[in-house]
C-alpha cells in the first residue's frame, strides 16, 4: 500500500516562508495553495506552477510512504 500525502507546510516552515509568499511568487491564489497542502484539491497547473515557484521537482512536493 501507498499513501501519498503534500509536504509543502514541511517545506515552508523550512525556508520561513508563508503559503501568501508562496502564492504570488507562483502567480496563483493564496486559497489554491492552501487547498493543495489540506490535500483536498488541486489544479494540474497550480501544481507546476508551486514546484517551479519552490525550484522542486512535483514529487518533491509529497511524502510517499509505502507499506506492506
């Protein structure tokens, strides 16, 4: 089993920076990148645009554990 889950409040906490820093540096609203690290929803496109905002790779952006 895997369970896929966003690390972006992780990786925030770590370069001091807020989800509305994050937001316009991404060019998407503040509200997006909070829905993406709640895990409820997300748009494709928000997606790349916080990777490449953060300089990370998509799977950068979740913690992926795997279980047996």
């Amino acid at each position: 089993m895997i369970t896929v889950r966003p690390r972006l409040s992780k990786i925030l906490s770590e370069r001091n920076m807020t989800q509305t820093v994050l937001a316009e540096q991404a060019g998407i609203p503040q509200a997006a990148v909070s829905r993406f690290d709640k895990s409820t929803q997300h748009k494709d496109e928000h997606l790349f645009r916080i990777s490449r905002a953060l300089g990370l790779s998509i799977e950068d952006l979740y913690e992926v554990i795997e279980t047996s």
